[in-house]
C-alpha cells in the first residue's frame, strides 16, 4: 500500500473565506478546473510555461481545443497570459500555484481549498 504524506493544517474556512467576493471567485475557479482537459492543461502548466501550440502538441490534442479551455481558465484566474512576440504564453497564476512535493503531487492552493493532482500515469 502506498504511503500517504502527512496531513498539512489547513486554515479555519472562516479564515480563508471572509466575504461574499471571496465566496464567488472560489467557485468560479472551482467551476474553470471541473474538466478533465483543464485538469491536464493545469498539470502540464506545473512544468513551467508554454504557448497553445506547446500545450497542445504536449497533451496532442487540437489547438482550437486547447485555447478554448485556456480561456476558460484565464476568466476564472487559474492561468495568467503573457503576450511575447507574436505568442500568448501561459502560465499559472501565482496566487494560486502551489508546489511539487516529494512525492510528485503538485497542490493549487485555492484560498478556499487546496487541490492535489498526482503526477499522470504514463500511458501504455
């Protein structure tokens, strides 16, 4: 059975959530990351950031596809856009950005909750 990694104190819901705005912009990213695909996109912006094409090739999906969930999550403040060049890169927004740990589950931290996604599964 694989080891779990110790619990980390959140802090007090009333703490994290003290008005109705706060409320409203949890759900809202809460809503943006209740997709598989932006689940992926968000994994592989943990990597570092990447424009659509590189996003795209990475999960090789089309980049119509891709640049739709990217605004998705750039509406709801999960992902920032940086315009260099002719490009848009993406990255996560680091309000939100948490670390990898030791055992390669990377954490969003929400202000409301915290999101752990494991490192993907290689495919066969």
């Amino acid at each position: 059975m694989p080891k779990r990694p110790p619990k980390r104190k959140q802090p007090p819901l009333d703490a994290a959530m003290r008005t109705s705005g706060d409320y409203q912009r949890c759900a809202t990213r809460l809503k943006a990351l209740a997709d598989p695909e932006r689940l992926r996109i968000v994994n592989c912006l943990f990597g570092g950031p990447k424009n659509v094409t590189q996003l795209a090739c990475e999960l090789t999906d089309d980049v119509v596809k891709v640049s739709h969930h990217l605004g998705v999550l750039r509406h709801a403040n999960v992902v920032q856009a940086n315009r260099q060049g002719k490009f848009v890169v993406y990255s996560l927004d680091p309000e939100i950005a948490g670390a990898e740990t030791a055992d390669d589950v990377k954490t969003l931290d929400l202000g409301c909750c915290r999101l752990d996604l494991p490192k993907p599964r290689k495919r066969k």
